[in-house]
C-alpha cells in the first residue's frame, strides 16, 4: 500500500475500531515517529503492548487533538488584540 493510499485508508478509518497501530497513529496526527513515541512516553497518548506490536487507543487520540485545540483556542484568547492568526 503507498503511503497516500494509507493515509486515505485512516481519513475513513473503522468506526468501530478501539485501538490504531503506532504507524496509523503517526499518519492520523501526520507527525513522525519520534513525536510519537514522546507522546507514548509522557502518557499524552494511551497505549499498551500486544505481542510484540503496540497499539494506541483511537480515544487517546481524539483526546489529544481535543487537548490541543483547546490549548490553541486559549494561547490565541491570551493574546488579545495584538494576536497573529
């Protein structure tokens, strides 16, 4: 599969998927592999070892794009009027 066509394969993922691999996961929040795992690492993102293979809760990361614009909604509030968008 190429890259464009996994990428389209996450934009209309399974809605009753629970868990998304570390790859998909990279692809849904489009950052890279060591981002990731600094979101694994700091708790930011949920996940847990299966096998060999880890996975990440879908939930975890609808939270952490709801984290996030809540974060960006509140940085561009502080700004005022002086603010850049």
């Amino acid at each position: 599969m190429t890259g464009q066509a996994e990428e389209l394969c996450i934009r209309r993922r399974d809605p009753l998927a629970v868990v998304a691999s570390v790859k998909e996961t990279m692809l849904a929040l489009k950052i890279g592999r060591a981002k990731t795992y600094e979101l694994l690492n700091s708790g930011e993102l949920e996940s847990y070892l299966e096998g060999s293979s880890r996975k990440v809760t879908w939930g975890s990361i609808d939270a952490y794009v709801k984290r996030r614009l809540e974060q960006e909604a509140e940085r561009r509030n502080r700004g005022g009027r002086n603010a850049i968008f």
